[in-house]
C-alpha cells in the first residue's frame, strides 16, 4: 500500500541484509538525554524520576561510565531468555522503560514487543519463502 512503518522497516532490513539489529532503542549507547535541569541520562522515559541521569560534568567519558556500560547489555543478544527466540536477530528489544514499569527490571520482557517482534519474523520467513522461486 506504499507506506513506510519506520519500526517495522528496521527489522525487514536487518531480515533482507543478514544483519542482526541488537537494539530498537538508542538508550544502550546511542543517544544523550537532557533534562530541563540539566542533568544527562540514557532514556527520555525516565527524565520525571531522573533515574539513570547524572550531573552533566560526570560525563566525562560516556563510554567507561557505569549507567552506559550497563545500558549497552540491554539487548536480547545478551539475554539468556532471549537465546531461542525466532525473533533474537531482528527483535531489538523494545522499551526497556517499559519493561521496568511491568516486570520492575529493565532486564526484564517486552512481551508486546516480543510478539510484534515474532509475528514479523513469522510474516518475513513465510514471504520469502512464498516470493522464493523453487525451480531454482
């Protein structure tokens, strides 16, 4: 119907290129929140209880600071429950924000990401297979 679905896009092009996608989210590493005191953290969701958000001069080095070494891991590639999922190389992970809010972790499952994120890989795997030309 030619319309472009930003969050599915991501995952088809991970799925066409053989790529994987370890985030959805650019909280583990890809992205500086500022709130309007002035403090930094890694994720816009949590700017009302300043959880994860530190004095901008203890940015120093983003890279070795304890709140960005964690949030780099939060990634189905490094989640043990997320090992034999269909989905682990296109999911992403959904909203860590999110999850903390229903499970009390961001460690914790997306579950309405999680189904989002299989039913595509089903949808993906069934199409290929159905455009696959089989006298090739």
């Amino acid at each position: 119907m030619g319309i472009y679905e930003d969050r599915i896009m991501r995952k088809v092009d991970s799925f066409t290129k053989g790529y994987p996608y370890p985030y959805d989210c650019g909280a583990p590493g890809d992205q500086y929140v500022v709130s309007p005191d002035g403090l930094v953290g890694v994720c816009q969701g949590y700017c009302g209880n300043k959880k994860y958000f530190v004095p901008i001069e203890e940015i120093k080095d983003n890279i070795n600071h304890p709140i960005w070494q964690m949030w780099r891991f939060r990634s189905p590639i490094y989640q043990k429950q997320c090992y034999s999922c269909l989905a682990l190389g296109i999911c992403g992970g959904g909203c860590a924000y999110n999850t903390e809010l229903k499970t009390g972790s961001i460690w914790g499952i997306d579950e309405a990401f999680c189904a989002h994120s299989i039913n595509t890989t089903k949808f993906l795997i069934k199409d290929l297979y159905q455009h696959t030309d089989s006298s090739s």
